[in-house]
C-alpha cells in the first residue's frame, strides 16, 4: 500500500468568467412601459416652483414694483408740471362784437397744431395743454386762457386772431384763481360716464354756459369760484385705441379685450355635449345671429370721431369764501350745482394730466388731468 504524498499549493482565486450577455427581455405585447419620461417645460416648472417656495420674500416684488411704479409715475409728472408752468401766462380775449360758433373749430384746428410736440419732446416733457378758465371774485366774471411757459409767445394769441378776427388780446403773468389764504374751499373734477372712445355732444339746444354763468352771479363780496377746461391733444397712442374699439365692435365682440376664465369650461363641454356636431352644421348654415341695433351707430360715431383731430380734457371747479363765519359748515363744503370745471385751489400753476379722456369735438375742449 502507497502513502499518500501531500504537496502544499498556494490558493489563487479562480478567475472571473465573462459575464454573459443579458437576456433581451422583450415587454409583452399590450402592456404599457411604466416609466414615462417627464416634459422638459414641466420640469423647469417644478423647479421654478421649489426655488419659489424656499424664497417667500419673493411675494413681496409685486407690491415693491407696484409702489415703485406709482412713485416714479408722480416724480415724472412733478418734473412735466414744473417744466410747462415756469413762466406761464394768462391770454384774456375779448371778442368782436359779432362771434360766429362755426369759427370755433378753426379755433382748435389752429391750437392742435400749436400744442403737438415731436415725438423726442412728447417722450420727455409730455404734450402740454392749455385751460379755459372762468373765475369768479364776487360777481366780477373773469375769462381767460392759462397758457404754459413752454408754447411759444405769441402763438395762442394768433390762432385766436386767426379764428376771430377782429378779436383784442391781452397777455398777463398766470395768477392763482383763488387766494391762497381763505377760511375755506372745496373742489372737485368731472369724469365722463360713457367710454372714451364716444364723441361728447356738441349740438345743445341752449348755451350749457348759461347755468354755470347764473350759479356764479349770485356770489357775495369775499367768495371765489373757478371752473376749468383743461385740453391737449390727444397721443397717437389714445387715437390708435379708439380705432381698434371701432373695429372690435363691428367684428362683434366688446371694445376691450378681456379674459373669461370660464372659456375653457364652456369650450369642452360644448365639444362633448352630444349633438355638437348637428347643432354647429345647422348654425353654419343658418341665418347670423342677431346683433345690437346700436352698435353701427356707436361704430359709425367713433370713426367720424376718428376723423377730426382728437383732444384729452378735463373739468375741475373750486369755490372758496374768505366769510367762513357767516355761513355754516355744510354750506361752506357742499359743491356747486352748474356744471363746469376747475381746479382746487392750489398754490401752483396747472400740473400735466394724469388720467385725460378722449373727445374729438373741435368745439368741445379736451385736457389732462391736474389743474392749474
């Protein structure tokens, strides 16, 4: 019997085997895949909405831009108002002794020309405006036509001439309306209650002046009133607008775009209520629906409004007493009952518009906002 010879080998690990190829599973005919790659744009939204969510200070922006804006919008037009009334003038008119109502319209032909700017000076000062400007000391009536310090001398005073000739003009440095130092006063403006792209009227079956003239005859010695009309012509921006609501309506739908939120709603359930399709091949060749009898007449008014040379106005009135112990504390506050327009009483010459209202009446005056 042979022993067993034993040798001693060092252990090695044995040595890897290729990895064989994976089985191609193919997925079964029919059924989905699970993963389902996500859009890039609902991607970047999520992301946007995380990195929104860790920043709640961001929900302040909104209100920040919206007071920057404000204040911006008031520091600009501080800057136009201190620009127009530096040097500003009141140009009194006294008319021939015959006035033709027609030459009127010549009259705001002529200042049109006088008050539009270029586009560089418009963009920088704003468009100036003129008011007309009936003030009141006592019974004493005083109409006059404030004109700033930006147009040139002269130029007011021919268009008057050119529209009445025969006129006497006068030019004085611009004055307060009423004092500064009364024992009370209260003002106020008028604003338009149809759309702006309407044209005011202009065809009156008696003067509209003669009430406000009859109000400011029965003052006393130590009340003022003032009533202003405050006009410039209107920027290509606001004559674009009012041409688009023409077009607007007369395609059927409302003079501003709007959004309804509803849309969508009303648009799927119209898809899939049944009989959708038989209802839209009956309207298609159906008779139009019915439309609003007055839209033409609104269309027809805004275009030939559109035709003329269109203003921006505005109508601000004042009453002031320096006799406040004579009358009682709702008497001194309550408004006066003629229309017109004035200013509050202020201290400083008219401020450039803020918030105008389109007309295009050459005989009906058109403004900007603040008064003078």
């Amino acid at each position: 019997m042979n022993p067993t010879i034993l040798t001693h080998a060092p252990l090695t690990p044995p040595s890897p085997s290729p990895p064989s190829p994976p089985a191609s599973h193919s997925p079964a005919p029919g059924v989905p895949s699970t993963a389902v790659p996500v859009p890039a744009p609902s991607r970047w939204a999520e992301h946007v909405l995380l990195w929104a969510v860790h920043r709640p200070w961001l929900a302040v922006l909104p209100a920040l831009f919206l007071v920057c804006w404000v204040a911006g919008r008031n520091l600009v037009g501080g800057r136009r108002h201190r620009h127009h009334a530096a040097d500003a003038r009141l140009v009194t008119i006294a008319p021939p002794p015959q006035v033709e109502t027609a030459n009127a319209a010549a009259l705001w032909a002529n200042l049109a020309g006088v008050l539009t700017p270029s586009r560089r000076r418009r963009i920088l000062y704003g468009v100036p405006h003129v008011v007309w400007q009936y003030a009141w000391t006592g019974r004493q009536l005083l109409i006059s036509v404030w004109v700033p310090g930006t147009v040139p001398h002269g130029a007011v005073e021919a268009a008057v001439r050119g529209a009445w000739p025969g006129a006497a003009v006068t030019t004085a440095p611009a004055t307060d309306p009423i004092p500064a130092q009364v024992d009370a006063q209260t003002g106020g403006h008028l604003l338009p209650v149809a759309a702006e792209w309407l044209p005011l009227r202009t065809d009156h079956d008696t003067d509209p002046l003669r009430a406000l003239l009859a109000a400011g005859s029965q003052l006393h010695g130590g009340e003022y009133a003032a009533v202003q009309i405050l006009a410039r012509p209107a920027t290509p921006r606001r004559a674009a607008r009012a041409r688009r609501a023409a077009g607007r309506l007369r395609d059927g739908k409302t003079a501003i775009p709007t959004i309804n939120p509803a849309a969508p709603l009303l648009w799927l359930i119209e898809v899939f209520q049944t009989g959708s399709s038989a209802r839209h091949r009956s309207a298609s060749t159906g008779a139009a629906p019915r439309r609003d009898p007055g839209v033409e007449r609104d269309v027809r008014a805004i275009l030939d409004k559109t035709a003329h040379p269109l203003w921006e106005t505005g109508i601000r009135y004042a009453v002031a007493t320096t006799t406040a112990r004579n009358h009682s504390r709702d008497e001194t506050r309550r408004p006066p009952s003629p229309p017109g327009c004035g200013a509050s009483p202020t201290r400083s010459p008219p401020r450039s518009p803020s918030t105008p209202t389109v007309t295009a009446s050459p005989t009906a005056p058109a403004c900007p906002s603040r008064s003078p």
